[in-house]
C-alpha cells in the first residue's frame, strides 16, 4: 500500500509540475502574441479630427511609409530659433501630446510631433522595432532640412527615448533630450514581468548599447518619484554616454506629470538658451 501510494504522489506530483511548465509556457506566449497591445497604447481620432491651437500656427503633416500614413503637427513661431523634434510615449495621440505647446512659445521654437502607426490619424499598425525606426526617419526626413542654420533638438519622452536615441545615432543634431528614459525597454519590461525572458522582447529599444555611439551632447531629465522608470534608469545611462551629457533631477515628479514642473520648464529652456542665446520671456 505504501509503494503504491508513493507511486501515486509521484504522478500527481509530475502532472502539477507539468501543468506548471503548461501554465508557464501559455503566459510567455501571451506576452510574445499580445507584446504589441501591452506597449503601444495610442488612442484613436476619427480621420475628420480637426486639431485647433489658440494662437499658434500649425500645419498638419501626412508622411507617406510603406503600407501606412503617419499624421504630424508642424507647431510653427513667426521667427523660430530653432526646432524640436518631439516622439512621444506609448499612450495616447496628438490631442493629448499637444496640451503643453504654449511652452514652444516660451523659448521660441518650432514643434514637429507625429503619432507612431495606428495612433490618433495614423493609419497602419506597429509590427517591428525596425519599422519604427523607419518610420521616425521619414518623419525626421520630412522636416529637419528646413532648419540648416539653426539648432535641431531630438527630444524623447519614455517610449521616445529609445527611438530618439536610435535617430541620434544617425542623424546631426544640437542636443538630445531623453525625458524619464529607460535602459532598455527589454530592462523596463523585466520590472513587470520578472520572469520572463529578455529574448521574448521583440522591442527590446536598447539606449545602453548604443549610448556610447552618440557624438551630440545629451540631456537627461528624470523625476525622483518616477514610479514606472525609477531615476536608476537615467542614473545608468548618464554614466554610458561620452559625449557631453548632464542629468536633471526634478525633484518630487513622477513619471506622468514630470513637464508640468517649473523645474523641469525652466531648465529645459535654459538648456535651449545655450544653444541659441537668450530665449525671450514668456507670453502673458
């Protein structure tokens, strides 16, 4: 009887191990079937959506990529010093990204800002990290010729930063600007999922492999109470970049509300002063 018992212990303990494995197995391939709804998170404008900005003059951008049509603001001053060239985070669209634009009046420059596919306007769905990229190279290819002379400045916020860096690693400009930036995404990813493998990344948008690559000074921004992207993020990355960098504490900003910070405002236009000179006053 108790050899038999045994037996019967073993079984039942090999099926649960096996349903274990079973379990295991189908929550990685969620994740790997469903990574694309996890990350992008945009929301949807209807195609007639008419964007309007009190006093600002803007146009509204289609670029044409393959099998997709990506829809831009072009933020335009009267005069501009220069130029941002803005890729957003992983939720929402233009209407929601657009809510600070008064700040481009501040500091006198031009805003340039397009939703990823299947964003807002944007048509098309995200299937690659190499389509990204792709695609904010056409987007970069679309605008940033028209400011030889002045400063350019690639500007990215959370999902951003990885993109904004790749374009960096391609492209001239005078200043990167990486607003709560990660490692890694693969590394952002590993906070949520700890127990998942980073091969399982089909966006793994490493910053910490090609920081070392990129030859414009650098801006790292980041907030003490960042609960999505601790500061140790930036803290790593500040430490992998060689060319010319600082880091930009804001005190008490968590990871969604860091830009409605004086902090954060009146060191990034101060860092755009030493670009261009003196960034006239704000409007009252």
């Amino acid at each position: 009887m108790t050899r038999t018992r045994g037996r019967r212990m073993g079984t039942l303990g090999l099926v649960l191990g096996l349903g274990a494995v079973a379990t295991f197995a189908a929550v990685l391939a969620t994740l790997y079937l469903r990574q694309e709804r996890l990350i992008f998170q945009g929301t949807k404008l209807p195609a007639d959506h008419r964007f309007a900005f009190d006093g600002h003059a803007f146009d509204e951008v289609t670029i044409e990529v393959p099998g997709a049509k990506l829809n831009a603001l072009h933020i335009r001053q009267p005069n501009p010093r220069g130029l941002v060239f803005f890729l957003h985070g992983n939720a929402g669209d233009l209407s929601t990204w657009t809510t600070g634009i008064d700040f481009y009046r501040r500091i006198n420059f031009d805003l340039f800002i397009f939703d990823y596919r299947g964003y807002g306007k944007s048509t098309g769905q995200i299937e690659s990290e190499g389509q990204l990229h792709a695609d904010v190279r056409a987007a970069w290819d679309s605008v940033a010729a028209r400011y030889a002379g002045k400063p350019v400045v690639i500007y990215g916020r959370s999902l951003g930063t990885g993109l904004a860096t790749h374009l960096a690693k391609e492209v001239p400009a005078a200043l990167l600007v990486l607003v709560t930036p990660y490692t890694s995404l693969a590394a952002a990813a590993k906070r949520l999922y700890p127990y998942a493998p980073e091969w399982l990344m089909k966006y793994p948008l490493r910053i910490d492999a090609i920081a070392a690559e990129i030859r414009m000074p650098v801006l790292l921004v980041h907030g003490t109470n960042d609960e999505l992207l601790p500061i140790d993020f930036s803290r790593a990355l500040y430490e992998q970049f060689r060319s010319p960098k600082e880091l930009l504490v804001i005190d008490g900003a968590a990871h969604g509300n860091i830009h409605t910070f004086d902090a954060y405002l009146d060191g990034l236009a101060a860092r755009l002063e030493r670009l261009v000179g003196a960034v006239p006053a704000a409007a009252d």
